[in-house]
C-alpha cells in the first residue's frame, strides 16, 4: 500500500454521506406492489423532492427496517397491511417509534380514518389514487420540514427546560411537548392524551386540573404558578408554569401554556433563604455589635448587641452616627481616616461611649461597603473591656510578684549584711564575757550581748516573715517523736519559767500517738513561741500546753494544741489583730520587748500546713492560744540527738586550721574563740579564696572554715577549685561559714562540695562540736 488516500473504506463513506445530504431517504410500508411503484415512480418524477425510497411489505418489516435505520425522514404509510389493519397500525407505529414523520395513506372510502390519524398525530393523510407527483412530494416535503422545525422546537425546548402544552377540559385531552413530559419523569407521548388514568397522582393532568378550575374561576386570567412536582422514582422538582384559557375550534374551553423546569433556580433560591436564615441568626444573636453606617457613620442597620453595648434602644440607635460614639477623639479620626484611605480596619483598639456615659474597651472591624445604591461601611465591634481588665490584673500581678521578689531580695541581703557585723558584736561579746571583769564592766557586756542576741531574733524573723509571706515554704514531712519534742521543750523553756518563779505544764491526751510525721522544728518553732509569749506576759500562775487528739482515720490525726497562761491577757478588740505582723498591744504601765512578728509568722507557718490558729482571752485573767494541725500518722523513730556530740575532752584540739575570711573582725572572733576553747590549735587566715588556694598548694591543713561571700574568689569557688583541681587534699573537711540565713534551706553548700555549715553569728559550741566531728572523721577516714 503505497498511497495511503485512495483506500476503497474511505471513498465509500464519502459517498454515503454525500448521499445523505443529496437525497431524502423515506420508508414506504405498502403491501401492493402496484402502489408502491406508483409512489415510487411519481416521486421520481417530481422536482420538489429528491429522495430514496425503500418498500416494506408488511408492518412487521417497516418496524424491522426502522429498528435497524434511524435515518427514514418520512414514512409513507399503508393502513391497510397484511399483518396489521386500520387507525391501530398506525398507533402501533407512532408508540414505538413517536418521533418519527409519518404519512398516512388510505383509501377514498376510509377518509375519515385519514383524518383521525392526523388528530392521533400523522402529519398529513393522502387519498391513493387522488394524488400527483407534485402533491405527494410537496406533502413528503412539507411534512419533513415541519418535522425537522418541530425537532429544532423540541431540541430548544430541550435546552431550555421548557415545554409547551394544552388541555382541552371538554375533551379530557392532553397534550404537550416533550419537554412536558421530561419535566414530570414521564416517558414522551405524541399526541393527545386521554383520561386521568394515563397518569400518576403527580401527573401534568392532575396539576392542569387544578389551574383549570382556577381559570375556570377567572378565565380573563393569566394563571402563573410555582408547583412542585414529585416524580414516580420520589425525586422532587421545580416548575413554572403560566397559562391562558382559550376558545378551541370546536368551542371547548382550552388551557393552553408552558411549564419551565425551575428546580435549579428554586434550589438556589432556597439555598440562599436558608443561607441568608443563617447569617440573620448569627446577626441577632451574635454577642459583638454588628452594624451597616452610611460614609458618614449614620447607623443603618444594627444588631440587638449594639443596642446593648452602646445602651440605647434600638429607636434611639437608629440614625445615630455610630463614629461619634467612638473616643478619644485622636483615635476615631485615626480609624475614619484608615477607613476613607484604605477601606478597612482590622481589629482597631478604641473606646466606645454608652448612653450613661461609662465607657467600654472594645476592637473594631470594619470595612467599606459599595453596592450600587448604597456607598458605606460595615463593622463588628467586640467588647474587650473584661479581658482588657483581667489584662491590667496580670499586669498588676506581675507587677505585685516582682516587688515582692525584690523585697524579699532586700531582706536577704539585708539580713545578710546585718548578720555579719552581729557575728563580730556577739563573738567579741562572748568573748571579753570570759576575761577577768569587774561587775560593773560584766553588767554592760552582758547587756551588749543580750541585746545583739535580741538583735540577732528580729533579723532573723524579718527574714523568716518575708519568705513565708512570699509562700515559698517547703515543709518537711519526717517521722518524728512528739513526746520527745514536748520533753524538749520543756527543758529549753525551764529557765525561763524558774526565772519568774511559774510553772510549765504539759498535759498530752491519752489518744495522741507518739510518732506522727510531719514538720517537726516548725512546729517546734509555733510551741516555742507561744510558750515563750505564755511566760513573757505573765508574772503569775502557770503556761499550759494541752495536746488533744481531734480527729483520727485512715493515717491521719488531726491535733490540737492549747497554750493557756494566767498572764495580762489581751483587749476583745486587739484579739483579731495579734496575728498581723508587727502588731503589739501596747501596755501603759510596761514594756514588753518584741516585734510583733512571732505570731503572724506562727500563723503563717500552721495556715501553710492547712492549719487553723486563735485566741481566746479575758483581759487582766489570761490568754489562750490553740491552732490544730493534721499530720500522717508515723512510725518509731530512734531517739537521735539533733546534734553528734562531741565530748570536749576527747578532742584536743591540736590542728592546723585555715580560716578563709575578708572581713577583719570576724577573722579576729572565730581566732579568739576557737583559741580560748583549744589553746593548741595553730590558725592561718586567708583574706580570700584564692589566698587559700595559693596557700593550700605549699602546705596541708587538717580543715577550712570557709566564709562564702568573699572579694576575688568566694568560698564556693574555691571549695570547687580544691575538689576538681587539688587532688592530693581534694577530701579534705571544708565547713561554710556563712551569714546567709537561706544556706541552710537550699542545700547549695553540698552542691559545691563543702561538708557542712555553721550560720553566723555562730553558736561558738556549734562550731567546736562540728569541726571536731570532720576532723575526727577525716583522720578516721585516712
Ligand atoms: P511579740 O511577742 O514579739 O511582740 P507576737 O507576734 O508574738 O510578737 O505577739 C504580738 C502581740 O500580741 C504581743 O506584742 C502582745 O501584745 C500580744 N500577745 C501575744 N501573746 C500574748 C499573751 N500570751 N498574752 C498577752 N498578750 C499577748
């Protein structure tokens, strides 16, 4: 095959379709070979016309011919067949095949039935024998034009979704296009239709019958109407349908109109009603102010939460300008002027007027609003007022946090700074006590020494009030002995009370368990203190301390404990007021040494614990104090003694120490002190850490009291330098010596390494008993 365009298939087909367009192809169903080629020679003869005709001789065969070719323009046909006779072959054919352009042809006697075959929907009817060449092909043409006009109709009815119609009341008959039918679901009928029964309940005639009587009613009217139809398969559609009542031929009256698919635009349209439902509701009921203005800023439309957050109702809110309402001044002509440049703000922080004056934080939205007949903003304003306060809170909060972290800051250094002169004035004290003394002289020292060690109490308790008013307490929870801690204090307040010449009592409920676990020395700390304040404001009679059992389940015991002293007592309206800090009733006739913080950091200290602390008093008889407190119940504890006693006699105290201390008179109180008790000891002084490291690298020490504060190296630097870099001593007992009251809380000391500490001012035997421990240990341990 070398020249791929002169295949024979192609050609073919080009010949076909030229045919196609050339000629008309028709179908003749006629049984008699005579007046089928009589038709054929007739048409063949007439210019109207150019067609191909093709015979069938039975209804049989043309329905065959038709099933197998769709391309017939016209069908001429017999009504008088072999296998078929009459009006019912043609309703045979037309219901198979409806579309079709058919061309009834009958005998002169059966004109009658020509005629009810065009009523039943042939195009035309032909009386054999009494046409020409020219009559039968004008017909064949015409019906064949008609046919493809008709076919454009219903392909644009098609399109459209519309359908014509007509319904003869008189009658009972119906028709209508296609369209009619594809709107209802129904399968197409040419032709009229007759009876209700044709139909389903959903059927055209049922709803024809229904704008029948309407127009029956008013038959001037033009009836238009929405209807809604329900297909037999369930599906719902829309229609239109709009009709007029005409007169027919026969003088019947006659309905005739269109019916237009709608169900797309009804579906819209219900879409955008609910949508529109929707925004309405959210509108209403939308808690921000939503509001439409002018350009102005006159209120055109608003919502009930404008009316709310501005005050006024909604007949006074109506044509105010909205713009006006809005403050500062400097703010709603920065927010117009975004506006008017640039169509929008987004959430602009404003302020907004009420009807009573008061005014609201709030944002605003807003946007510029073109439409055709209508040139403004839309905008949203939200109230922030509450969340702009609770802003201010936190602000204020934070704000309260830092001061008070400060503050505490203060104390501490503060405290700290105090502390270490005190040391000096304690330790001097204690030690000229000790030198040969007239009495004159042993009574000042011994006031020096009684009012640093009160000095000493008041630092010590400004500093303590300060953390537990910053809450930041950690309470132990230990096993301990409660009698053991009651015993305790009885021994420590005894001098105190033989003294005055009074009695200490302590009475312990039969239900109260020994062992229980909770914070001993703080409670320790609130008995000391109520106790100590028992005695203080009593010259005569007794303290009783009564512990009670109050409640007691599943591990737990709630305690009560009571200090009742027949002291001075305590005005009915200073009771309340004995617990604030600094507080102090004052005495005419008395003064009582104090600082009013003893109480309000007892009451601190069992309130953080989830306790409960009262009083009760009669004035001039005596007061009572109680708090309860609950602990878990405990388990036995070996009786150890708080601090490992060391006996004196035992250490000799022959040692060479190092003492790391910047500040001079401290340097001199820890040398005269730890002199006086071991005269054996050899003491070299460092001014600083790093005098001590030089130091420590030419010669061995049996242990270093290490000040922690200190210039150029402090005391945990250097203990951090002697651990990780100085090998040969690295185990060496290094004790801190610190003014810091905090130390002994955060443990940061046996983070650096250093074995212990002893607070300054110190306890001189404190000191002794823990230097002797370390050294003993370490020459233990070597
Ligand atoms: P201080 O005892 O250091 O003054 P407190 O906080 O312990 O501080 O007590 C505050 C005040 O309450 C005391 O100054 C005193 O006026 C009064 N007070 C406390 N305990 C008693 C008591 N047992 N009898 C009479 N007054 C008391």
């Amino acid at each position: 095959m070398t020249d791929g365009h002169s295949t024979s298939g192609n050609t073919t087909v080009l010949n076909d379709m030229s045919n196609y367009e050339t000629y008309n192809k028709i179908l003749l169903i006629e049984d008699n070979p005579g007046d089928a080629r009589l038709v054929e020679l007739l048409l063949g003869e007439s210019d109207l016309l150019n067609c191909q005709v093709v015979n069938k001789t039975t209804l049989a065969l043309g329905l065959e011919e038709l099933e197998a070719n769709d391309d017939y323009e016209a069908i001429l046909l017999d009504l008088t067949l072999p296998d078929s006779r009459g009006f019912e072959t043609l309703e045979i054919l037309l219901d198979k095949f409806p579309e079709n352009n058919v061309i009834v042809l009958t005998g002169l006697s059966d004109k009658s039935l020509g005629v009810n075959a065009v009523k039943a929907g042939a195009q035309d009817f032909l009386i054999k024998g009494a046409f020409d060449a020219d009559g039968l092909a004008k017909s064949l043409r015409y019906s064949i034009e008609r046919n493809n006009v008709l076919k454009r109709l219903e392909e644009t009815q098609r399109i459209a979704g519309i359908g014509n119609w007509e319904f003869n009341s008189d009658t009972d008959e119906y028709k209508g296009s296609d369209e009619v039918f594809v709107i209802f679901g129904l399968k197409p009928k040419k032709g009229a239709l007759k009876g209700k029964e044709t139909f389903a309940a959903n059927s055209p005639l049922d709803i024809f019958n229904q704008i029948h009587q309407e127009t029956i009613a008013d038959p001037q009217k033009t009836i238009k109407k929405d209807i809604k139809i329900q297909r037999t398969d369930g599906t719902i559609r829309y229609a239109f349908v709009q009709c007029t009542a005409n007169k027919s031929a026969e003088n019947n009256l006659v309905l005739s109109g269109i019916i237009q698919d709608i169900t797309e635009r009804k579906l819209t349209e219900q879409e955008m009603v609910k949508s529109q439902e929707r925004y309405q509701e959210i509108f209403s009921k939308s808690n921000d102010a939503i509001y439409i203005c002018d350009k102005k800023g006159v209120l055109v439309d608003f919502n009930e939460a404008t009316t709310r957050l501005f005050g006024f109702n909604a007949f006074e809110m109506k044509g105010k300008n909205i713009h006006n309402l809005l403050s500062p001044v400097a703010s709603r002509f920065e927010l117009i002027e975004r506006l008017e440049s640039k169509g929008t703000v987004k959430d602009f922080e404003i302020e907004i007027e009420q009807k009573s004056g008061d005014r609201k934080y709030c944002i605003i939205t807003a946007n510029n609003l073109e439409k055709e007949d209508f040139q403004g903003y839309n905008g949203i304003i939200r109230d922030i007022t509450e969340r702009k306060q609770a802003e201010e809170l936190i602000k204020a909060r934070d704000l309260a946090r830092q001061s008070a972290k400060m503050k505490e800051q203060f104390i501490a250094s503060i405290s700290h700074e105090m502390r270490t002169p005190m040391n000096a004035v304690l330790g001097m004290s204690n030690l000229v006590i000790k030198t040969k003394l007239d009495d004159e002289q042993f009574n000042y020292i011994s006031s020096i020494k009684q009012s640093s060690e009160i000095l000493l109490g008041i630092i010590n308790d400004i500093l303590e009030i300060s953390t537990l008013q910053n809450g930041k307490v950690d309470f132990e929870y230990k096993d301990f002995d409660l009698h053991e801690l009651l015993a305790n204090l009885i021994n420590v307040m005894q001098y105190k009370f033989k003294e005055k010449d009074m009695v200490f009592e302590v009475e312990i409920g039969e239900k109260v368990g020994r062992y229980i676990k909770g914070d001993k020395l703080r409670l320790n700390q609130v008995l000391y203190n109520l106790v100590g304040n028992g005695v203080k404001f009593t010259d005569t009679g007794h303290v009783k301390l009564k512990v009670q059992n109050l409640n007691e389940n599943e591990g737990i015991v709630q305690l009560n404990f009571e200090v009742e002293d027949t002291g001075i007592g305590i005005p009915a309206d200073k009771l309340g007021a004995v617990f604030e800090t600094f507080t102090r009733v004052r005495n005419k006739n008395r003064i009582y040494e104090g600082t009013g913080l003893g109480l309000s950091i007892s009451k601190n200290l069992i309130e953080q614990q989830g306790g409960k602390i009262g009083v009760r008093s009669v004035l001039g008889e005596g007061s009572t104090f109680f708090f309860d407190l609950v602990f878990e119940k405990g388990s036995e504890v070996l009786g150890i003694r708080e601090e490992d006693s060391i006996d004196d006699v035992e250490f000799e105290g022959d040692i060479d120490l190092l003492l790391v201390e910047d500040h001079k008179m401290n340097q001199l109180v820890a040398r005269k002190t730890l002199e006086k008790q071991w005269p054996d000891i050899r003491i070299t002084i460092a001014d600083n850490g790093q005098i001590a490291v030089n130091l420590l690298k030419e010669r061995k020490f049996d242990i270093i009291l290490m000040d922690i504060q200190m210039p150029i190296m402090d005391g945990y630097e250097a203990t951090d330098y002697i651990r990780n870099h100085m090998p040969a001593i690295c185990n060496m007992p290094i004790l801190a010596m610190t003014a810091h009251a905090h130390i002994s809380k955060d443990e940061k000391f046996k983070e650096y390494g250093m074995d212990d500490f002893v607070l300054k001012p110190f306890e001189p035997k404190q000191l002794f008993n823990k230097i002797a421990k370390y050294v003993q240990r370490n020459n233990i341990n070597e």
